[in-house]
C-alpha cells in the first residue's frame, strides 16, 4: 500500500467513524466504505480489511482515533481515549 493510498484510507476511517457515535469494527469500517472511494483509492473491496490495519494503527497512535475492546471485540472510535 502506498503513502497515498494510507492516507486517503485514513480520511475515509475517519469519515466513517464521524457517522457512527458507537464505533465500528475494522470489517464494519470496511463494509461502510463505498465502491467509489475504493476505486479513487485503488483498494479492491476484497483486500480492504487486511489494507486497514497499518492505517487503524496509525491513526491510533496519533490519537485520532481509539479502541475500546480487545481482539474480535475491539472497536474504534473517532477521536483521542476520554
């Protein structure tokens, strides 16, 4: 995944989190993503899951966004840990 790619995907987590006040998890995050935005990013639909992980940690570790939850139970949220 390119630096480009990382980013938009990190716009589009975000987006996707605003709309949601309860969280999501990353496949929830991946099936709320559109076909349009996947295809100006240039992720296929069956590779995106996998592809937001780097950026989901990211984000994290910028405190953009946070987790609540652990392993097949975590969520993310949209902005830093409360």
């Amino acid at each position: 995944i390119s630096d480009a790619q990382k980013n938009s995907l990190k716009g589009a987590i975000v987006g996707v989190l605003g709309n949601h006040k309860d969280g999501r998890s990353r496949t929830d995050i991946a099936g709320q993503m559109g076909d349009d935005v996947l295809a100006t990013i240039g992720v296929k639909r069956d590779e995106l899951a996998n592809k937001l992980r780097q950026p989901l940690g990211e984000l994290v570790d910028d405190h953009k966004i946070h987790t609540v939850g652990e392993k097949r139970l975590m969520r993310y949220h949209v902005g830093p840990k409360k």
